[in-house]
C-alpha cells in the first residue's frame, strides 16, 4: 500500500516538476514524527478519528511550514485513514527518487551525530562500491555503542560494538 501512495505522490511531483521540494517536505515531516512522542502517536494511534487527525495534522503542517503537494498529499492520507503508514510513504518515496535521479539510498545507523567530514568520508567510500551517487539516511541509536551500521540495497555491514560484543561474548561461552 505505501508504494502505491508513493508511485502515485513520484508521479504527480513529476509532472509539476517539483520532486525535490515534495522530498524536502515529506524529510520534514517524517523528522518531526520521528523526534516527537505526541505526534508519532497521532500517526500511529487508530484511537484519532480521521476528523481529529486531520485537524492536527493540519496545525502541525502550518506551524513547520509544509504546504503544496507534500501538504495535499498528507491530508489526504489522513482522510483515507491510511496515516500509520506514512513513514513508510516517506521511505518509499525517497527511493523512488534515488532511482528517478541514478541515486543510491544507504541506511546508516551511528551512536551519535556524525560530523561533516565523515558523512563525507562515507559518501565516497559507499559511492565508490556501488558507483552511484549515494543518499544517506542517518539513524542516531546509542544502543549501538560506537561504530557503524550501514546498508546499502541488499547489502549489510555491521561494524557496530554491540555487535562485536556480542559475538565475543558468544565465542567466549564456546570456550567453556
């Protein structure tokens, strides 16, 4: 069901020419469901009649400065009742438009922000094994103690500590 939202949203966005401002929109959007509780249980929650969603949804678009396609688009997800699967749309729809534009999305997970020089760094490291120009999507998650999980299509790398942890944990109980 997301994808056909998204194709349908990639669609429109392109015939106005304007799939880099809806991308835009739609980041914000699903980084304000992402950092607030109280809006994450709005999309979420089927306790909100559409009604109610609506009503919200539509202050929390003025306030973050959502409008256009991106606005339209959400509101009528929310009448369709279809709003827990927006996150989802957004992901979608990111990658449709990686592929519209001969991109590669890579999912980064890291224990804290990184700095420019890094992303960077990671940039070209991920463009140079796949050959594409590659959009990051970073994950902050502190579980992971330090290092890097990445991945990249159907590729996966995980460099994370927790991760390494675990395996000598497992290595050192084979010992026994």
């Amino acid at each position: 069901m997301a994808g056909r939202y998204a194709t349908a949203l990639f669609d429109l966005a392109r015939e106005e020419k304007a799939i880099d401002a809806v991308k835009a929109d739609l980041e914000r959007f699903d980084a304000l469901v992402a950092e607030s509780a109280d809006l994450n249980r709005l999309v979420r929650s089927p306790v909100f009649s559409a009604a109610e969603q609506l009503q919200a949804l539509s202050a929390v678009l003025e306030r973050a400065g959502i409008g256009g396609l991106a606005a339209k688009f959400l509101k009528l997800v929310t009448a369709n009742r279809r709003l827990f699967a927006v996150r989802d749309m957004v992901k979608a729809f990111r990658a449709l438009v990686a592929g519209h534009k001969g991109e590669a999305t890579a999912e980064v997970t890291v224990a804290e922000q990184l700095k420019d020089e890094h992303l960077a760094a990671l940039r070209s490291a991920l463009k140079a094994v796949s050959g594409k120009d590659v959009d990051l999507a970073v994950t902050i998650d502190p579980a992971i103690i330090g290092g890097l999980v990445v991945k990249l299509g159907s590729r996966m790398v995980d460099s994370s500590l927790r991760t390494k942890l675990n395996a000598l944990r497992h290595a050192m109980k084979e010992v026994r």
